[in-house]
C-alpha cells in the first residue's frame, strides 16, 4: 500500500493490512484540504483513530459536514423517541438515556441495542448507505471493562478468497435489514417475535454483495449482519451462506480491536470497506459510556443499491 499524499497527517499502522492511528492536525480547525487528505487516508487504511481531539458537539459536527451530506435522527424523533443531544445529526450510541441515567442491559434500549454487537456497517438497510462514520468519545467507562470498538478488513478478506467461491458469489444481491441483525444478537428474545419488529413487515435495503471500493479501486465484500437473505434464493439457504461468508471476513488475521483511551478520541471509518461492532464487558449497566456519531451518506456510485435513488423510507420504520 502507498502512503496517502498529505504530508502533515502522521500514520501509525495498527494491523498488518488495514488501520492506523492518525495525528499531527487539529480537527478543531477543519478546512476542505484537511478532510479531502483524511479521505486519502481512509482510502488505504479504511479506519483512522484521532487521539485527544478536543472536538465537542459544535466541532464535531461542523468536521461532519465538510466530509458530505449527513444523515440525522429526524425521522426517529416522529415516532416519539427523544434526542437527547444538541444536533439532529448526532446519533447517540450511548448507554445513557435523555435524563442521564445508565441503561439497563436487559431493557427495551438494551436489547436492541446488542445489534450494534456483532459485526456490521452503517444503514446499509436504509435505501441510502452510509459512507463515512464518524464516531467521538465524550465520557468512558474505567480501562479494563471492555467497550472496544473491533474493526474488519472486508477488503482483504475479498481478496483471499478463492476463485471459485468469487466467481460464485459475483453477481448476489443482499437484502438488509436493521431488524434482522437486532434477533440475530438476540437469540430466542419473545420481544422480537412482536410483528414490529420482524425483517419482513418491512422495506429491505437492496445491496450488491460483491463491489469496487471506488476510493480505492479494490474489491470489496459488502456484508453485515443486517444481511437477511439472497434475492432469489431461499431464506434459509441465502442465511446459511451469508454466515458462511461473515464467518470467513470476521477471521482473527482480518480483526483490528480499537480501544478508547479518553474522552475526545475520534474514530473515523469506511463502512463500505470495513464492518464493525461494539464489544460488550463488565461496564455495561454499571458505568456509562457515552459515544456519539455523525454518519456521512454515501455518495459513489453504489450508494443506493438496487434502491429507487431518492427513497426515504427507514428500515423498521412505518
């Protein structure tokens, strides 16, 4: 891999193929050179962790805006839910609820939250994608009880797979939903056999499962666990192979586990060249962790899929 051009931008590889922590700018002063040069960065590594930013809300999301257009939390805010936080295009991935109180695992909130625990990217339910996540730390839990966030490289797994099986799985089409990958990580929970929240009641956000990675111009396998099934197989045929498929791509040699060391560390990725999650630990109900995430829409050409360009329905949402 080449060193991306912007000189001022220090790397520090964190895995053998993917990753890397960055450093020598202040994001505090964003400028379009600055966030077209992160680009560069994240072309190659895919993942780029910022030390000790420290951003806030505002600088936050005004980093955000320059990298493209946001999505925001809008259209969760009808059904009643409550922000919590200053922007409509900060979601908040926290375990604290609006009157900041610690969120018991076992609750609603809890429960569906697990989805964020097994590897996955951004909205690719939603007709639109994610491109860019942008995911900052604002109050963490005490070191040693877990909350990492672990990293794979879709890219390189693509690429060692043999022939046979890329010529195979060339042409599949995914369809994704965010509920899916919610019983996925929550096996046996009588909660999710309510109507509302079964993958079938609703939209599915239609992927290619096989790209080009356009920043880069590799292959990349475009999977998650919101992947329900195959278009035109059978459920339980399409299932079976898509776990096959993450199983291979969430090998340890393609796994980058990221820890958070303070508030105002920054982690940047590619959610359409690497999957992620959140690990779980002994922090959980006890201690808070308060993490919130801007997410950049994508804008290749792969952006909406199989989707009607334009579409704004939500996966999950009526």
């Amino acid at each position: 891999m080449t060193e991306p051009k912007n000189s001022d931008i220090q790397y520090k590889p964190l895995h053998p193929t993917f990753a890397a922590e960055a450093g020598g700018v202040d994001l505090t002063k964003p400028t379009p050179e600055l966030v077209a040069a992160i680009k560069d960065g994240l072309a190659k590594y895919g993942v780029l962790v910022f030390r000790q930013t420290g951003l806030d809300d505002d600088s936050h999301v005004a980093l955000s805006r320059l990298f493209g257009e946001l999505d925001d939390v809008t259209p969760y805010n009808k059904l009643g839910r409550v922000n919590r936080l200053k922007y409509d295009e900060l979601f908040d991935v926290s375990n604290v609820d609006v009157d900041g109180n610690i969120i018991h695992p076992d609750s609603q909130r809890g429960i569906l939250g697990r989805g964020n625990q097994i590897f996955h990217v951004d909205s690719s339910f939603n007709p639109r994608r994610a491109g860019y996540s942008l995911l900052l730390s604002h109050h963490l839990p005490p070191k040693g009880l877990g909350g990492q966030t672990e990293f794979a490289d879709s890219r390189t797994a693509y690429n060692d797979l043999p022939k046979e099986r890329k010529d195979r799985i060339n042409d599949y089409v995914l369809k994704h939903s965010q509920h899916h990958s919610r019983r996925v990580a929550n096996p046996g929970e009588k909660m999710l056999d309510d109507p509302k929240w079964l993958p079938e009641s609703y939209p599915f956000g239609l992927h290619k499962l096989v790209q080009l990675h356009e920043p880069s111009g590799r292959m990349n396998l475009y999977i998650a666990n919101h992947a329900h099934s195959i278009v035109g197989k059978p459920v339980a045929e399409g299932q079976a192979e898509i776990k096959e498929l993450i199983s291979l791509a969430t090998q340890p040699q393609y796994i980058c586990p990221i820890s958070w060391n303070d508030p105002g560390d920054l982690v940047i990725w590619d959610n359409t060249c690497v999957m992620h999650r959140a690990t779980s630990g002994s922090f959980e109900g006890k201690y808070r962790r308060d993490m919130r995430r801007t997410t950049v829409h994508d804008s290749s050409s792969h952006a909406w899929g199989l989707n009607k360009v334009g579409d704004t329905w939500r996966s999950g949402l009526p």
